[in-house]
C-alpha cells in the first residue's frame, strides 16, 4: 500500500485514499496538468509504510519525485535531480 502526497510551498494537496503504487510516470503527468497553473513548485511524494514495501514498486516509481517511508521517517529519497549531483552551494558562492 502506498499513499502519493503533492506538496506546494504554501499548501499541502495529498492523495489520502491508499493505492496500490507510487506516483509514476502517468500519474505524474496527470497531476503536473491539474497544477498547471500553480505557482508554487509543486513536490510529489509517495509514501510507503516500510522499506521493504517501496522495494516492490521501484521500477515504477517516476523521476524527479520523493518517497518517504514510515519506518524511517527523517529521512526522503530522492529520484534525480541536478540539485543532487554535487554539494549544494553556499549562499552567496559563486559557481
């Protein structure tokens, strides 16, 4: 079971009803053309209850979203993104 979460800076839109898989690719466009218009960065997130559950579903899981998991819930996985092929900048660094 999994839950997909759309997050915006100033609000937070979430899919509450269980399905069975993480945001892919389809649903992943469908939601990107409901938000059209926002202009927050939207953020999509699915959540699994554990590590071995999300491990089920990692073929499906769509790139540039987030997945959290309840049995470590500190930490988010991210998959792709450019803000994560190197060290993030310091503020005011010049690259």
């Amino acid at each position: 079971m999994a839950f997909q979460i759309l997050a915006h800076a100033d609000t937070l839109r979430r899919q509450v009803e269980p399905n069975h898989g993480p945001v892919d690719g389809n649903r992943h466009s469908e939601l990107a053309t409901l938000f059209e218009g926002a202009t927050a960065g939207l953020v999509y997130v699915t959540a699994f209850p554990s590590r071995a559950v999300m491990g089920r579903y990692l073929g499906e899981i769509a790139w540039e979203t987030e997945v959290w998991v309840a049995d470590a819930p500190s930490h988010l996985i991210h998959f792709n993104g450019e803000r994560f092929l190197g060290p993030d900048a310091e503020e005011g660094a010049t690259t």
